[in-house]
C-alpha cells in the first residue's frame, strides 16, 4: 500500500512538473493611464501592493508588443527588484534579468513582438523605450529559444 502511495505522488508530482514548463505569466494588477509618458511601469499600490500601469494608447499604436512591456514592468517586482520611481534609472543588469524572465515566462506572441519592434529602423521617437533595442532584441531572443518559447509568428 505504501508503495502504492508513492508512485501515486510521483505521478502528480511529474504531472505538475509538466503543466509548469508552458505556463505564461501576467501581471495580476493592471491600471490604464492615457496621461503615462511611459509604456509600462510598476509602482508600489496602496490596495494591492504593486501594479503595472501602462498607456492604453501606446498600447493600442504598438500591439502586441505592449504585452511584453507590461509583463517586463510586472517582472521587476516578481524578481524583488526595488522599484525605481523612472524605469530609465534599471541598471542594464536588472532590465536584462526582467526582459529574460519575460521572454521565458510571458506570451510567446508578445516576444516575437517585441523583438520585430526593437529590430525596426524607424521606431517612434515619442515611445519611450530603454537601452539598446538592438542588443535587447538579442537577449531577449535568445533567451526566448534558451526556454523553447521562440515562435515566429508572422
């Protein structure tokens, strides 16, 4: 009987095991702000401790790939970053450690998004995006197929 049992709790166990390595991640705590000069970013929320707040508006221009953003902004808090007060002040160390952790763990369509809009050569300029999206585009590729999340999707 014993046995039985155990066999029975590594099955489960195998069984959990296997529906976590496609989970996808997102922000639980999303607030719209048409005002934000940013496209996303976490702040610390007096009714639920932290929440993404992103421009709908960007978001409408930029598509997918603003899903990616939100999920990046909800990273820093998931991998106990402080939460700086202007998304521009990461070091390059923890905005790489956020993009990977959402190339591997956000939607595999947003990632592919992100990655056409950092590769593009006419971005607008009124979107504020951090750091080298060349190099970022990179990481978060590479990191995406390190996962076995890359999927080209048109």
């Amino acid at each position: 009987m014993k046995y039985i049992l155990v066999k029975i709790i590594l099955f489960f166990g195998i069984l959990l095991c296997i529906s976590c390595s496609n989970t996808t991640v997102q922000p639980f705590w999303e607030i719209p702000d048409p005002s934000l000069p940013e496209i996303a970013m976490i702040r610390a929320d007096p009714h639920w401790g932290t929440a993404v707040i992103f421009n709908p508006d960007t978001c409408t221009e930029i598509g997918e790939a603003c899903g990616f953003f939100r999920t990046h902004a909800f990273a820093h808090g998931h991998l106990n970053h402080q939460l700086l007060a202007e998304p521009s002040a990461y070091p390059v160390s923890l905005e790489t450690e956020a993009d990977c952790w959402t190339a591997k763990y956000g939607k595999a369509n947003e990632t592919f998004a992100i990655v056409k809009l950092f590769l593009e050569e006419d971005v607008n300029t009124k979107w504020k995006i951090h750091g080298d999206q060349k190099q970022r585009a990179k990481t978060i590729k590479s990191c995406a197929i390190e996962a076995g999340r890359w999927i080209e999707t048109g």
